[in-house]
C-alpha cells in the first residue's frame, strides 16, 4: 500500500531511540524525511547515522522540547533543512514508578511541562503553517496511563490525560484545513524506557520485590491480555499509518495500540 508519505517532510520528537526512531525509520521506507529532534547530540547523530538516507532526507536538531520556544526552533529547522513541514510527531516522554503520595510538586510540573506544554507549544507553532498549506499530520504519542489512571505513574498518567484533551482540541480546530491530529496510546513497550538500565524494569523490580528482572519481565507479560509487551514496531506502525494519506478521514483519534489491555470502547 502506497502511504503517499514520499517527500514529505516529518519531524519527530523523541526521535533517538525507542518508538520515535522506529517511527523514523518507517517513514524513511516510505521515502519521507524526517527531522529527528531530541536533547541528546550524540544519540542524534548516532541515529541518524543508522537511518537510510543523507543530508538531504536526515536531520536532526539537538533540543530540549521543553523549552518555551522549541515549537519555533523545531519549525525553524525544518524549514531550513527540508524547505517545508508537513508532519509533527510528538513522542518525548519519560516516566517513573512511584507512589501517588511519593511525588515531589516538581515531578508534577515537569511531567505537565513535557506531556501538555511542550506538544502544545509545538502544536501552536506548527498546526498553523500546515492549514496554511491544505495538508498536515499530527501525531501524539500519548499512553494507556491517560485512559485508565496508573497507581504506579500518577504524575505520568495525569499529564498524558491532558495531553489526549489537548490532541482533540486541535483536532477540532483545524480539520477543516486538512490537518489530521490524533493519538495513539500505547501500553508496555518492549522499548529503552522499560529496559534500559535504570528503566521502568529496574523501578518495578524494586517496587514489587521481584527476585530478579527476567521474573518481573515473565509477570509483565503474563499480565497483558496478549501475553507480551509491545514491540515498538507495532506502535510506530500506527503512528506512520497516522502520518499518511491514508488517514484523511482520521481526526480527533486516541487509539488504544495495547492488544486490550484497556478494556475501554473508545
């Protein structure tokens, strides 16, 4: 099937590991650029590097998302690299296990900082250049925390409820200009944020008193309805589909991408 992303000129935050650099290279396999955006320059480049493409479909920018002009900055590069714009995908994020009573005032404004404001600022920089021109994609990496509140992320999943709010008020504000704007909710990925050292893994090892992480990983499985984690592959699969123009009736979407681990209808 032809996503009719050739040419197109994506950008993709959180975009040097995980779900956002398999995103980029799904998207550079339907011959799109991307523009990889993460605060990390040696991650980026070490990215980019493994990306099929040179100069003139790779790029990156080294940036904090969070700052309160990373919105122009990303659409600034953009259009310097790549001469255009025509998908955002915002995908940054990170998340701790942590009691609801553990939670410093601080986790609960950076996690709203990442989640709502930084997709926001971005949003209101580059939503309007896409209307400008007929045709756009947004895409919100959001999570099964912002359906079905995590007793083991408050902070996580409060601010990924707002974001899903935040998608659909864009959504609804420019449909009308060809601008698709929708989510996708992931549940546990087989992905650096859960394996790396240090990561959710490690945190819930700690948490649930698990003899070692291979068992906490054979419980992690076993307790989702398909037996296994995700795979980021199948996450950035739906992302990509979003991104297409495939997609030209989706607007206002918060897809469960978790195999029913939400037992949600919508």
């Amino acid at each position: 099937m032809d996503l009719g992303l050739a040419g197109r000129v994506c950008v993709i935050t959180g975009g040097g590991s995980g779900i956002g650099l398999e995103t980029a290279r799904m998207l550079r396999a339907e011959d799109a650029k991307v523009l990889l955006v993460a605060r990390d320059a040696g991650q980026l480049a070490d990215a980019a590097e493994g990306l099929d493409g040179g100069d003139e479909e790779v790029a990156t920018l080294p940036l904090d998302v969070t700052e309160p002009d990373a919105g122009e900055q990303m659409l600034g590069a953009a259009l310097e690299e790549f001469g255009g714009i025509d998908v955002l995908v915002n995908n940054a994020g990170v998340a701790h296990y942590r009691d609801l009573f553990e939670v410093p005032d601080e986790d609960w404004r950076h996690q709203y900082e990442l989640n709502v404001m930084a997709p926001m600022r971005a949003m209101k920089a580059i939503a309007p250049v896409l209307a400008e021109r007929g045709w756009g994609r947004i895409v919100n990496v959001c999570s099964t925390a912002a359906k079905r509140p995590s007793q083991t992320m408050p902070e996580y999943s409060v601010a990924k409820a707002a974001e899903l709010s935040l998608s659909r008020l864009f959504a609804d504000r420019y449909v009308r200009d060809g601008v698709m704007v929708n989510a996708v909710c992931p549940a546990a990925v087989h992905s650096e944020m859960w394996l790396e050292e240090g990561g959710l893994l490690d945190q819930q090892v700690e948490k649930s008193g698990a003899e070692d992480r291979d068992r906490a990983l054979e419980e992690l499985h076993a307790a989702r309805p398909a037996g296994r984690l995700a795979t980021v592959e199948e996450i950035a699969g739906a992302i990509v589909f979003l991104c297409s123009e495939r997609a030209s009736y989706v607007s206002g979407g918060a897809w469960s991408v978790d195999a029913g681990t939400v037992r949600v209808i919508i």
